[in-house]
C-alpha cells in the first residue's frame, strides 16, 4: 500500500488558513503534501467567511473567527477544522458534529507560556513596580520598600486545577509558595500543592488568586461583589483564563476601594476585533493594574507548538481517518492494514446503521479486513478496511446506507 495513493490527491485539497496561523502549521501541512493552501493575515466576517469557505477542505483559524451554522451549511467540502489556539467555544460544535466536520484543537500547546507570565505578574504585582515603573517615567523617584513584599512564604490560590492551573503550581511552589487550589473534580496535587473544597475558603487564605476555568454557565461572573468580599485584603486577582469570569465593575469598586491591593487581566467580556481597533475598560488608569491585550499565550514557541500540534491532528485525520482528539466526530483510531484500502462512514446516530452496513458487503462477498466504530449522542464513526480489489464496489454499496453523513475513501 503506498500512502500517496488517496482516493483524492492531496495537492487538490484544498486549506484555507486565517488570523495569522504559525508557519509551521503551513510547513507541515506542504511537507505532508497538502500544497494548496490559502492564507489570510486577519479574521473573516461570517459574511466573508461564508463565501470563502466554498469549495475549502480545512479551515485554520485563531480565537477571532466565529464559525457559525451558517458558515458550516455554506461549506460544501469541508472535512475538518483546526482551531490554532486552547479553546473551541468560537465554533458552533452541534452544527460541526450534524455535518461530520472534525473540530481539532492545542489544548496543552501554550500552557507554559500563560504559567510563566503568571508567575512574572505575581512578582510584579506583589512588589508594586507598576506604580514605581508609571512614577519613574513621570520623572519621580519611587525608591520604598512599603508595601512591597516577596513571594516567599505566600499562599497562592488557584480556580481551576487543570493543564495550566498545574503547571502554575509547580513554577510557584518553585519560588517558595504555598499553593492551595479549588476545583469542581478531584485532582491529584503537584509537589505540596493543597485542594481545598471552598472556593471562599481559598479566597479568604490566599495573598494571590489565579484563574484558569473555562468560560461556561457554572463559570460565568464566578469572580463577582460577594465572593471578592471573601478575598483577604489586600490581595491580588490574575485572570487569564476567560473574560466572563469575573464581573469587571466589581473588581474596579474593590480595587478602588482599597479592598484588593491589584490585578492582572488579559481577558475582557468585549475584545476588539483586531490590532489597532479601540479598547476601553473600567479598569483603566488604576494603580497596581496590569491590562495586557489577551496575550497570555502568544509567544512565539506557543504559536510555533500550536501550528504543529493541530496541524498533526488535522494531517492524520486526512490520512488515516484518525479522528482522537476531535470535538465533534467521535474519536476512532485503526492501525493500516497491508493490501487494503481504507473507507470512512459518517452516519447520524440511529439503530441499525453498522448492522445494515456489513450486511450489503457481506451478500456481496466484501470482506472486511478491519473495523472500528464509535459514536456520540448526534453521530456514528466508522473506519472500515476493505480488500483493496473490491473497495470501489463497497464505497458505492456504503452511499446507500440509511442516515449516512459523509463518506470518504482516505487510501
């Protein structure tokens, strides 16, 4: 079996890339024979994009560009989406899952991009060198150790106790921390790190508080005027996770008040479209507040391990129908087998469909060589490795079946 003999020559898949995607991402995919990419600097309206998807077999995009149903109906050829950053709440999974369109993401790729900056934050937060830097281009000279404090010896509070949550603790316990965290599931701890059981037990212990949730219903303002009465005074907030998580009026009346001493924020519930776009917040122009652009993970190795990382998922989904790690079709994975060729079956999710399938290829004297299926509550998966001398009288026998979504003979 060669790998270069697809069913549908790679170089006529078509890849269309938006927001800026690492050049690696662009480099894998030429190396693996996928040439015809499309690359945009920017997002795309839905309008834009509606019309720029037809005829596009992957779609990359970053956290500004919304697929939505309508995007998703429009796109006539698609077989799945990479999103090149953590989180996939920009597209709209149920109409991804209706259609068979793989949804792929780097949910570890930059996690030691955002802990290390929350460590950095935290220094300088504690140590107040905002208002010392802000003073000195003023032409002040700020030199006082008053209310300024080292890490050491500190409790660090984390929400969240996931990829990042933990990677934090580990750098902080590092620096000499005392590292207590919530989550809603049970996690093993890092080093000497602490689950607590309270979300306002942690508030009310800890000099600094960290967020790293994902933004969702149980998650929505979580960070709001009553649970802020419960921090410790004085105390720091750092939010890079997601910008619906903390009501940010509140956190401006605690910062004025004096009840929190600063906060580092990267996510706001409204961002710009794009670089130059106006931005205003209620958290301007306050002392010890660190406002950064939704950069937590941008940095060059984070975009650069995104771009493969994706981009890999994406490849071995073309290539071999392996589709773990996906959002939306459910994840199947089956080694190659020598003489065969590999047919894929997408089928709404309703009884009979595998039954039926095997029975049209076995009154016909198909064998199948290999099979896999799994399945959602919306969507079944099957790989299927026929004998390579029957496999184009199967693929036309599989059109039929009932429920069918997509079929595709990858080799």
């Amino acid at each position: 079996m060669s790998m270069n003999d697809t069913s549908f020559p790679r170089a006529k898949i078509k890849v269309l890339l938006l927001e800026n995607i690492a050049d690696s991402a662009a480099e894998e995919l030429r190396s693996a024979g996928y040439v015809n990419i499309e690359r945009v600097g920017g997002a795309l309206t839905e309008q834009e994009l509606a019309r720029a998807v037809k005829g596009v077999h992957l779609l990359g995009i970053r956290s500004k560009t919304r697929v939505t149903p309508r995007v998703i109906q429009n796109a006539d050829k698609l077989l799945g989406i990479g999103a090149f950053c953590i989180g996939v709440n920009q597209i709209d999974l149920a109409a991804a899952t209706e259609r068979g369109v793989a949804v792929f993401n780097a949910p570890h790729a930059n996690t030691r991009s955002v802990a290390e900056l929350v460590i950095g934050l935290s220094v300088m937060l504690i140590r107040r060198i905002t208002d010392k830097n802000a003073a000195a281009h003023r032409g002040e000279w700020l030199k006082e150790a008053k209310g300024s404090f080292e890490l050491r010896g500190k409790t660090l509070g984390i929400i969240g106790y996931g990829n990042i949550g933990s990677q934090v603790s580990i750098l902080a316990e590092s620096m000499g921390m005392q590292v207590i965290y919530f989550d809603i599931a049970t996690k093993l701890p890092h080093g000497n790190a602490k689950q607590v059981r309270d979300l306002r037990d942690l508030l009310k212990r800890s000099h600094i508080v960290t967020l790293h949730v994902p933004s969702h219903p149980t998650t929505r303002n979580m960070i709001n005027a009553e649970t802020l009465r419960s921090m410790r005074k004085g105390a720091i907030l750092i939010n890079h996770s997601r910008g619906d998580v903390v009501d940010i009026e509140a956190l401006r009346r605690s910062l004025v008040t004096g009840r929190l001493g600063g906060a580092a924020i990267d996510v706001f519930p409204e961002e710009p479209e794009k670089n130059g776009d106006p931005f205003t917040s209620e958290l301007q122009g306050l002392p010890n507040v660190i406002l950064t652009p939704h950069i937590g993970g941008s940095t060059e190795e984070a975009q650069a391990n995104i771009g493969l990382d994706v981009t890999a998922k994406l490849i071995k989904y073309l290539d071999f129908g392996t589709s773990e790690g996906s959002h939306s079709v459910p994840p199947v994975s089956l080694p190659p087998q020598a003489g065969t060729h590999r047919i894929l079956h997408i089928h709404r999710n309703i009884p009979g469909v595998l039954g039926e399938m095997n029975s049209k290829l076995s009154k016909k004297g198909i064998n199948i060589v290999g099979q896999y299926l799994n399945t959602n509550a919306e969507i079944g998966y099957v790989i299927l490795d026929i004998e390579s001398k029957l496999s184009r009288q199967a693929f036309d026998l599989l059109k039929d079946v009932a429920g069918t979504v997509k079929l595709r003979m990858v080799y």
